[in-house]
C-alpha cells in the first residue's frame, strides 16, 4: 500500500473534523463557520486549473486550515 499524497490526507482530515463537529453540539458558532468557510475557499481554488489557480493562495489556505485542525484537536482532546 502506497503513501497518500499530502492533498487527500488534507482533505480526509477535513472530512473528519467535519464530521466530528457535528457530533459536538456545543462548539462555537463562530469557530465552526471559520472552518467552513476556510475549507470552502480551499477546495475552490484547489480545484481550479493551472493558469487560474494561486498555487500561494492554496499554501496559506493550507496552513490556516492545519492551524485550526491543531487547535480544535487540542479543545476535543481537553
């Protein structure tokens, strides 16, 4: 079985903290639109072709994203 390429392991992660805030009822509003809101603009412009897309623009929607999976798995994790 091969590696997963960083992409798709950024996206499953995503997928699970996703799934998880919904099982987590008393999460902030706030924090939970900041999340989807920084997803949203990630996987738009992932998908986008080469001369459209901010290849830039998709490293700092990345590591906004991986900062706010660190910090929301140390609130789950207490």
């Amino acid at each position: 079985m091969s590696p997963l390429p960083i992409g798709e392991i950024i996206q499953l992660a995503l997928s699970i903290t996703d799934k998880l805030m919904d099982k987590i009822p008393n999460y902030e509003q706030r924090k939970r639109e900041q999340f989807h809101k920084l997803r949203d603009k990630y996987e738009k412009e992932i998908v986008k072709n080469y001369p459209d897309r901010d290849d830039t623009r998709i490293d700092d929607y990345r590591d906004n994203l991986l900062r706010f999976l660190q910090d929301f798995n140390k609130e789950v994790a207490g």
